[in-house]
C-alpha cells in the first residue's frame, strides 16, 4: 500500500502521536514525566533484507522531572503496545540528556540563589537580567564530592549588557555553580578567581564592529535549466547509478540507508552518532567537554535552510520531524538539502602520440543539513561522486567558547580581544559505517607504505611498498592513524572479486589529525574511549549504535570500548567500522567574532570495486568541449 512506510523511514508526526497515546495509555506519561528522546527504533538489517513485514517500533527516553527516574521505552505501532520500559540505573549507565525545560528552570534557580548574587555583586554585576546562564552537562569526576552523581549541570555566566550584544564576548569568569536538577537548587557555588569581564564589543551584525560591506561582489548564479539529474520518491534518492535512502533522527540528525553503487551494496547505514568537544585549559575549567549528540541531541537543534542563503542552485528540500519533550512533533521545514554541483575536472588528458585532448568535469549529489548547538553551527554533507567516492564532510562555524585570558603567554588559549580568551579545544566525531560491499560478509586490511632500505633486492633504495594487516578480531581492530606511512584502511568483500581475482573493496582515507588528547587514564579519556582510536571495526549487532553508549549524559564510560572488548571475529562478517575524524582547534584571530567555516571529514573510495574507471562514459559538457 502507498501509505505503509518503508522499515527505514522516518517516524512521521502521526506516528509520534501515536506512539505518545500508547505510552499515556500504560501510564508511562503521568506527570512530571517528560521525553528527553524520542525516534524510530530500526528494525534489525535481517529483518529489513529480508524483505519480511517490520514491526514498526519507537524508542523513547523518559525522566520523571520530580524524582529523577528514567525510563528507557520501546513501543509496537504496529501491534499497538510497550515492548518494553526498562529503569536506567543513571548512577551506573548514566543520565538521559538535558531537556528545554531544564534550561529555563536553572535561569530562575540562578536568580534565586544568594550565594550565586553576591559572587556578581563582588564583580559590580547587580543586574542579574543582563547575565546570561550557559548550563554546560557536568561530566563525570566523582571526586572531590559526589554531586556529579546526581542530575546536574555546571553554569557560567556571560555578561550581556544590551539587547543584541554578543554575550560570548563578554564571559564572567572564575566563577560556577552546580546546579541539581532534580532538587532543583544550587548544591555550591565555586569561586576560585576574579579577572574582568571583557569589554570589546563582538556584536558582528553592528556596523560599527564589523566595518562597511565590501563591494565588487558580482552575482553568482547556479542553474540547471532542464532540472536536477536525481530522483527523489519520498526518501528514496537516486543519481547516476548511486541509490540511497535519506533518513533523520532526533539524536543523530541526518541518517543514510541502504547505499548501492549500480545496483550493488555498498553501505548498509550511515551515521555521524557522537561528537565529542573537550576544552583543554586545565585550571577551572578542566570538567567542559560536551558530547554534543549523545547529551545535547544534535538532531533537535537542526536549522530550517533557506534558498540562496544555506543552499544555491537547484535545490529540492525534505522536511524533518521533531520532538519536544512532551512529545509532540513539529515538523521543521527545508530540513535536509538535497542539491547536485559541479566540483572541477574529473579527469583529463592531451596524448602527445594519437593527439586526443579531452577533458570531462566531475560533478557530486549533495545531501546535507545543519544545526545549531549553543555557540557553535554545524553543517553535515554526505558527497556522493560521478566515480564512485563517498565523502563525508563536517562544516564547524559559529562563536567559539570564551573565557577571560589571563595576559601575556597563556599556552592554553589565544587573546582574541582585550582580555578574552579563546580556550584550545578538540572536535572529535564518531562516524558508524554499517558496511556491506557487495554484501554482508567483509574483512578490513590496514594500508601502510614505505620506502624500503638499500639491500639485495633494492639496491638503488627507490622501492616502495605496501604492507597489508588483515584485522581479524575487535580488540585487534582498535587502530590509531599514521599519516608517516600514509595509513589508510580498505574495506572487503570476501564473497565478490574484480576481474583479477582481487576482492572488490572500498579504502576508508582519514585525514591527519590527532586523537583525543587528554590524558589515557583522565575521566574523559573513559568517557570518550571512541575518540582513543581513528578507527574501531565492530561485529554487528543491532543494540550498539552509539559510540559512546546509549546514555551518555554523566555516564562513567562505555561506547566503543566496552563493545571491542567482547573480541569478536570481524574477518568476512557482518561489520561496523567506526572512523573518528575532526581537528584539534588553536583559536586564530581570524576565528573572533565569528569563524569562518572550518572543514573537516573523510573519504571512501572505491577500490577494485570496478573493473577500470567507470567514468569513461560520462559525456563531454556540451557546447564547451567538442573537440
């Protein structure tokens, strides 16, 4: 039937209300409770491959606002009922994320709290209505006390003195509160230094600080007069032999489904389902360290884009669903960008000897959207080529985090204006690769190359070469990068080959960066044990999809570790790899008061998936080229 959704779509707004009514109807949602998530529950790939009638499921998270007890619940659509509500022992596994409503309740918990007055009042800061509340999630220390164990949050606070001031400009430094929110009261107020609050304006849009606008940018106009080359049949995109199904998720935001490459499989799932933003000044701030998709929900947050201004050329737009945390849904319009462009030369030759001069340009299916989480902007790209490349592309923009600097040399941050600071941080994402090239059963081999010393069989020492590590197991499959030797990871079938006997593959191509860079025995380190290694490869298993667990909000650790510690075997199986990607950001002025897109991401590129280049027949552009 026309109106029976695909296993792997979107929950829609009809099927939220009724997975609600459900849920009221076992007495799970009398009050106080509220949902801190809300999504589908993907059925298991077995089931989805299959072909056989899914059970349509929604998974929730719900927290009793008054006593603190959480609930993770599973509901049946199809059959109408709970599949299950398990009590989350949040000491152990941790909490679920913060809610709306818990924002708004520490503005006025901050208002009321003497203790929390007279620390701004020793800065001269009596008018508590220009103090903005920043509720940063607390991590998890448990030492020196054991509030971190409770539901709480830690504050800052920014000064923001007219209505369209920027308040990151002007951090209130030295001072924090611990907030609980169950109690809902201040447990202390941390007082530890006082440095002025930054005066310089960062209000960007006054054309005072930003200057006049430039002139001499002519217009750029992107068409396609006789439309978009792709197709799009309710989540089912194809383009040039790619086919994919674009899916959204409150937590993870923008999904992939089911990837194939001319009729064959390339990727089951794709995801980015954890982000990890640790802060690396160890005085004061030594607890700030977001995990922005596990505690804050990136998905929630997504941006409604805009013609010409988010999104240029021919454009088509799929709208995404929603939920609050009462869980209703809301429909956020032009969610998810789904547009192609032209990216330069695809390939190109003048021959010397039968004198062919040919040039053809390479072009890319674009599906992308962008969220909006405290101070920072993040945009999502998936790229999908004329050639077969698969990249994956994060665009960080947006206000850094502030914090007074201290003068002179300060090895922790950079002075962007006159006492303000710019702490150096990391941006780590987790992205989960569900593979299945040319089917489920795959292996991966590590890539390394290196020149080879002088010796009988080099003599002239120019040889070059590769050395292949099959990852047989989990716990040998815990890599970190090596830019030195050009470490690139190749993903296998073990059931196709190519026409030289060789298995069709695709590489997985990191870029060279950093791991984590706290301590390996910190607190962090065991919270963010994914962001240790630049790839983990994972058997699948339909209950671990986050890198960092389930509920990552105070949780201790767990994720990635946890599941690698199992050993499974991972040689031509049913596998995830998991690659960790991102930058370790050494504030630029340039970055003050706004920062220009920073880039960052990984590729996959076909490898004996093919037999020769498979571009050959992709046209000359008309008009331009007939030679």
């Amino acid at each position: 039937m026309a109106d029976v959704p695909h296993p792997l779509d979107p929950a829609s707004a009809d099927e939220y209300l009724a997975g609600r009514e459900i849920m009221a109807g076992a007495g799970l949602l009398a009050e106080p409770v509220r949902f801190a998530y809300y999504g589908l529950e993907e059925p298991p790939k077995d089931e989805v491959l299959g072909g056989a009638a899914a059970d349509r499921r929604l998974r929730a998270f719900l927290i009793n606002v008054t006593s603190g007890e959480s609930t993770d619940v599973v509901v049946s659509l199809t059959r109408g009922s709970v599949v299950s509500a398990r009590v989350i022992d949040t000491a152990a596994e941790g909490q679920l994320p913060i809610i709306d409503s818990e924002y708004h309740l520490v503005e006025e918990i901050m208002a009321a709290d003497p203790d929390w007055r007279a620390a701004m009042a020793k800065r001269g800061l009596t008018d508590l209505s220009k103090i903005r509340i920043a509720p940063i999630t607390a991590g998890a220390y448990r030492a020196p006390a054991q509030d971190d164990e409770r539901r709480m949050v830690r504050v800052l606070g920014f000064l923001q003195a007219a209505e369209h001031d920027l308040a990151w400009a002007h951090p209130i430094d030295g001072v924090t509160a611990h907030v609980d929110l169950i109690e809902k009261k201040v447990l202390r107020v941390t007082d530890e230094f006082h440095l002025p609050v930054p005066a310089e304006s960062g209000d960007y849009d006054d054309p005072a600080v930003r200057g006049p606008e430039r002139a001499g940018l002519r217009p750029i106009e992107i068409t396609q007069p006789e439309g978009p080359s792709f197709t799009l049949d309710g989540s089912l995109l194809r383009w040039q032999g790619w086919s994919l199904r674009v899916g959204f998720d409150l937590r993870e935001g923008l999904t992939l489904h089911q990837v194939e490459l001319a009729g064959r499989p390339v990727i089951y799932r794709a995801s980015v389902p954890e982000m990890v933003v640790p802060y690396g000044d160890p005085r004061f701030r030594y607890w700030q360290a977001y995990f922005d998709t596990g505690e804050y929900l990136v998905g929630k947050w997504v941006n409604s884009l805009e013609l010409g201004c988010d999104c240029l050329g021919e454009i088509s737009y799929l709208d995404a669903v929603a939920t609050g945390e009462t869980g209703e849904p809301r429909v956020v319009r032009n969610a998810i960008c789904i547009h192609e462009e032209d990216v330069g030369i695809l390939w190109k030759h003048t021959d010397i000897f039968n004198g062919s001069a040919q040039s053809r340009r390479q072009r890319r299916l674009v599906v992308s959207y962008f969220t909006t989480v405290g101070n920072y902007d993040y945009g999502f790209y998936w790229y999908f080529y004329l050639d077969g490349t698969i990249e994956c592309e994060v665009k960080m923009t947006g206000v850094v985090f502030t914090a007074a600097h201290p003068g002179g040399d300060h090895p922790y941050s950079t002075e962007v204006a006159p006492g303000l600071g710019a702490p150096v941080h990391q941006h780590l994402f987790s992205a989960r690769l569900d593979m299945s090239v040319d089917g489920l059963a795959n292996a991966v081999e590590e890539v390394d190359v290196s020149g080879l010393p002088i010796g009988p069989d080099n003599p002239y020492g120019n040889a070059i070469a590769q050395r292949v590590t099959r990852l047989t197991s989990e716990a040998v499959a815990a890599r970190a990068g090596d830019a030195a030797h050009g470490r690139v990871w190749r993903v296998l079938s073990t059931s196709t080959v190519n026409r030289f006997g060789k298995p069709t593959a695709f590489t997985l191509c990191p870029e060279p960066t950093p791991p984590l860079l706290a301590d390996p025995s910190s607190p962090l380190a065991a919270r963010a044990g994914f962001a240790t290694r630049a790839l983990w490869v994972t058997r699948y298993d339909p209950a671990q999809r986050y890198p960092a667990g389930d509920f990552v909000n105070q949780s201790p650790g767990g994720g990635l570790p946890s599941y690698a510690a199992a050993d499974r075997d991972i040689d031509g199986q049913d596998i995830v790899v998991w690659h960790t990607f991102g930058p370790t950001h050494v504030v630029r002025l340039e970055d003050w008061p706004v920062m220009p897109v920073t880039r960052t991401g990984f590729t996959l590129r076909p490898t004996g998936f093919f037999d020769r280049n498979p571009t050959l027949d992709v046209p000359a552009p008309s008009g331009h080229c007939d030679l």
